[in-house]
C-alpha cells in the first residue's frame, strides 16, 4: 500500500485530468496512466475500487478525500 501521501496526490492528479475530458487525447492517456498507478498502489484492478480504497486509508488517516469517479 502506498503510503498515504502518495495516495492523495495520485488521487488530486487521476481527478484533474479525469476532469478534462475525453475530448483532449493527451489528458485521457495521463488519466489512463494514473489509473493504473492507484491501481497497483491500492492493489486493486479497478479505478473505482482503487479511488473507494484511497478514500478509505485517507480517511484512517485524518486526511480528506473525496473521490470523483
């Protein structure tokens, strides 16, 4: 499990390029590599289930999260 710092800035950046759009090609490839990377870092397959564990660990750690999926 990634520590939870990492987790949070991985969520902020899957946020924010998942917020540009589909339209911009590149913003969907960087959403589509950070996908994975909470993937792996969670130790799920999927990105909503990577984005609900993140939500969890920052939670337990007094961190706030609010995951858009």
């Amino acid at each position: 499990m990634a520590h939870p710092a990492v987790l949070h800035q991985l969520v902020e950046r899957y946020t924010a390029q998942a917020a540009v759009g589909a339209a911009d090609a590149a913003a969907r490839r960087r959403a589509d590599d950070l996908a994975h990377t909470l993937c792996v870092s969670t130790g799920t397959r999927r990105v909503e289930d990577a984005l609900q564990v993140a939500a969890h660990v920052l939670g337990a750690e007094g961190g706030s999260l609010t995951p858009a999926a």
